[in-house]
C-alpha cells in the first residue's frame, strides 16, 4: 500500500502498520536466529563433547573441509552436478510437455497410456538403476537418463491434468469463431496451463536433483554425488555434511531461478 | 427478408443408456435485424439448438438458411455469445477483441479499423492496454460482445449471456447490448430461462416444449418503437405477455 502524501493517517492505520512492520521484522529474526543459533548450539556441542563430531561433524570442521576442497577442484564437482541436473530438468520438461501435448491432442492415445503412466508414476525409478547402467553406459549418461526418469511421468501427468481442466466454456467460445485444435492448443490450453508448468518446473528441479545423486552414488567419477559417497566410504563426515550443505544451496538456487523466470513471464502476460 | 431460417430440424444423440431425442421438427425463421427470444423448460435443449444453428454440433435432420443460403459446418456469418465473458485473462482488451479475426486469420487494416471503431463507440478505447481483470463485469461483457462483432456476424446467438451477471449489472448490461446490437443492425436470437428478459428484449418469443422438444408457439412482443429493455418493463402490456409466456411454460412442466 503506497501511503497518499495529502492525507494524514488515521491513528488505527498508523497502529496497524506498525504492527505488520513488526511481525515481518520478527519472522525474518527468528530464521536467521535459529539457523545461527543451530550452529552455535552444534560447534558447542561438538567443542564440548557432547555430541562425537567424528559422526556428526562440525561448523568448523566443514567450513575447513570446504575451503580445502575448493582448491582440489570443488567447483569441478559442483559444476558436475548441475550439469548432470539441468540437462536432466531439461530433457525432462521437454520430453514431459511434448508427451502431455500428444495426449491432450489424441484422447484416444491418452486412454492407452493412462494406465501405464499410473505405474510408472508409483514404480520407484531408481530400480531402475542397472538397466540405464546397462544400457546408457557407466557415465554421465546414465546420470542424465536417471534425473529424466525420475521427472519426466510427474510431468507428463501434471501437465495433462491441467489441459484437461482448461476452462471448457473459454475452448467453446473458440469454437465459436471455428478455431481448429491447433488454434484451441496454442492461444488457450497452453496459455491458460503456464502456472500449472511453473508449478511443474518447481517439483522437476527437486526431482531431478534425486535423480542425480541416485545416479551419482550408482555409477560416477565426480559430483556431490560422488563426493558424499566417497566421503561416506573413507569416513570423512565433514566432507558428506559440507557436500550436502552444497547440495541444499543449489537446490534453493534452481528454485529461486525457476521463481525468477516465473516473475518474468507473469509480467509479460499481465497476470 | 429473412436471415435466418430453420426448417424440420432435428436432433438426436447417443447416449451411454439408450438414444436421446433432443428435438424434432423445430421450424422457425427470423428477419434480418429481429431480435428472437427462445424460452423452454429447463433440460428441453434450448442450449443444444442455439450450437446446432452455429454448426458447432450435426443436425441429424432438417435444414438451416442463413441469408438464404444453406449452412454447412461453423458457419462465418454468426457470432456467439456464451453465458460467461470468456475474456482470456493472460491478454490484454485490445487482443482480446482481436481473439475471433485472428483465429479466423481475418486481420486487415479494414478490420482493425472497425474493431478501433467499435471500442470507441461503445466506450472502451482507453481501456485497450488494460488487462480483463481491471475491468468492471459490465464492462467485461461489452468487451466480449465487441469481440463477437469484430468478426462481422449477421446473426447473434446469445446462450443465457448475461446470467452470470448479478442483477443490477444484469440489467444495466441487458440495455447496453440492446442498443449496441439494435444499433449495428445484426439479427438475433436469444436462449433465456429469464421470461422478463425474454419479453423485456424480444420482438418475438419463441416457446418451446418439453425434449423432445418442438415449437409451442411464436408470441409476438409490441412495444413503442423507442423501446428500451428497460423501459418496457413498466409498460403494462409487459405483465400480459409475462404470464401468458408463463402459463405456456407451466403446463410442460406440470405434464412433466
């Protein structure tokens, strides 16, 4: 609410903002306080003794541990990762959106496959795993193939459900003017579904990051993946927990990307 | 001349039980620039009739003639108006108005000159940059009558148009459209559960029965020449014509 300048503030308005400010204050405290708190609480902890930091670790610990791998080739590690991650997301989003598109356009094709994508969305992808193996080869391939599969149903199923609830009245009064189906898919159906794909691409990223890690454990050479797997192996818990902390940084990232780009196509559309 | 007319149409359909009959033998006609109002008991297909005359569904029988000519398919010459504005909300007013020529791959200098027309003659010119949810209810619906008109229909079917309005909008709207389409001399033909617009708009009413359903009967409506839809309401003849349309209606649905 922007504040008018001529007139003056009923004293229950000026109250009530000031209440608001406050709350927004105190939710902002209270997130970074307990996030910091937490890693006082655990370097005290760890300091003290009274939790091993063999096991568990430490803020410190893995403040050094991350220091000391970046120089041999974090970055290496992490760019691994993304790659692996956003390639999958991609390859994800657009197989995912093409297969959705052909069954909303054929509802005969859609019947077919409705009980096969029931399945495959229950079935755990990652069972998968020696077959992709098998057949994409020990290597980033498979990684990418694992990250698909582990997206691309949840897609196709989310994106369908959303053509399929297209405002039927909207698609009628097109219609009207003889639209075709083609017409009908690209002024109202994928218009209409572009939060339902923002909504997708923001589970996909989650997904695909499952996906990697999956594979990475299973079959690789670099990556977070690889380096909780092999910092499990060696007993390095600094180096799985600073992996992780990593892990959890670049998902926050993507979403914040997907977010971002969201904003930007809202603003283009008006919505 | 008539615009519009419709011999011995009929409509069948399948249903998951059985064959259904939604009308038989439905002759009427209408003559350019007539405004027809088409009441019935609910469930009778008044609905299905309007989207058989635009060719969106098959007649199973029967023909149909506009401006003398048979129609075959979605026909060009009629706009349709739906019970809802159907604005798309991720346009803008001015492409929304453009929806039907651009779908029909009719944009030109000349039809961009007549919708800029049509905008600043009913009072929507300066709102062209705006987003659907900016505007009022009524103001929503013109936009979307402009966007029928900007395709040049020479008939107008209304399905229930202006029921998801509330009252007083509904009734300021129902003037409004009246004057708008009185205006660009379009033919008209209006499906209403609403008996008071139905009279309150009509130069006729057509009754229709029970499904199967055929015509009951025609009812002409007079009114002074400078009628408005709401101006007529007060007419006393306007209470006549409400219950006569009403008995009609009442003996269906007591058979029923």
């Amino acid at each position: 609410m922007k504040k008018s300048n001529n007139i003056p503030l009923s004293s229950e308005r000026a109250v009530w903002l000031r209440q608001q400010k406050k709350r927004r204050i105190s939710i902002k405290a209270w997130q970074w306080g307990l996030l910091i708190g937490l890693m006082v609480l655990w370097e005290l902890a760890a300091t003290l003794n009274w939790i091993d930091a063999f096991l568990v670790s430490q803020p410190s610990r893995i403040v050094g541990t991350l220091l000391n791998t970046s120089k041999n080739g974090l970055l290496t590690h992490i760019g691994v990762t993304l790659y692996e991650t956003l390639t999958g997301f991609f390859l994800g989003v657009i197989f995912g959106l093409s297969i959705s598109v052909l069954c909303w356009w054929s509802p005969f094709v859609s019947r077919v496959a409705e009980p096969y994508l029931v399945v495959l969305n229950s079935l755990p992808k990652i069972a998968l795993g020696p077959v992709i193996i098998l057949i994409a080869g020990a290597g980033t391939k498979a990684i990418i193939f694992m990250a698909l599969a582990i997206s691309l149903i949840v897609t196709v199923l989310e994106m369908l459900s959303g053509f399929h609830h297209t405002d039927a009245e909207i698609i009628k009064m097109a219609q009207t003017f003889g639209a075709s189906r083609k017409q009908v898919l690209s002024t109202i159906v994928l218009p209409a579904n572009l939060p339902t794909l923002f909504n997708s691409l923001k589970i996909n990223i989650g997904l695909s990051l499952v996906g990697v890690i999956a594979g990475e454990f299973l079959v690789s050479k670099a990556g977070l993946g690889y380096l909780i797997v092999y910092g499990g192996q060696v007993f390095q818990m600094d180096l799985v927990m600073a992996s992780v902390l990593i892990l959890a940084a670049v998902a926050a990232l993507m979403y914040q990307g997907v977010s971002f780009c969201q904003k930007l196509v809202s603003k283009r559309f008006g919505a | 001349m008539d615009m519009l007319r419709v011999k011995n149409a009929g409509f069948r359909y399948q249903a998951e039980n059985g064959e259904v009959e939604a009308f038989r033998n439905i002759t009427f006609s209408v003559p350019q620039g007539q405004f027809l109002s088409i009441v019935g008991p609910s469930g009778c297909g008044k609905s299905t009739l309007l989207s058989l005359i635009a060719g969106l569904l098959p007649r199973t029988s029967g023909t149909v003639e506009i401006g003398g000519e048979e129609a075959k398919g979605i026909s060009p010459h009629i706009g349709y108006m739906l019970q809802r504005d159907n604005l798309l909300e991720w346009r803008t007013i001015w492409d929304n108005v453009l929806f039907g020529l651009e779908i029909r791959r009719a944009i030109s200098d000349e039809t961009i000159k007549r919708t800029e027309e049509l905008l600043r003659t009913y009072g929507l010119y300066e709102f062209r940059n705006k987003y659907p949810r900016q505007l009022s209810g009524g103001m929503r619906q013109r936009v979307a009558l402009i966007r029928t008109l900007a395709a040049g229909p020479d008939i107008l079917l209304l399905d229930e148009a202006f029921s998801a309005l509330d009252f007083q909008t509904r009734l300021t709207v129902t003037d409004d459209v009246y004057r708008i389409l009185k205006a660009e001399k379009v033919t008209m033909l209006m499906v209403t559960h609403d008996i008071p617009e139905a009279v309150a708009m009509g130069d006729a009413v057509l009754i229709l029965s029970a499904r199967p359903a055929y015509v009951k009967e025609i009812y002409p409506i007079v009114f002074d020449e400078d009628r408005s839809p709401l101006s007529c309401r007060s007419d006393p003849r306007f209470s006549q014509y409400f219950s006569h349309i009403w008995k009609e209606l009442r003996e269906d649905e007591e058979v029923k």
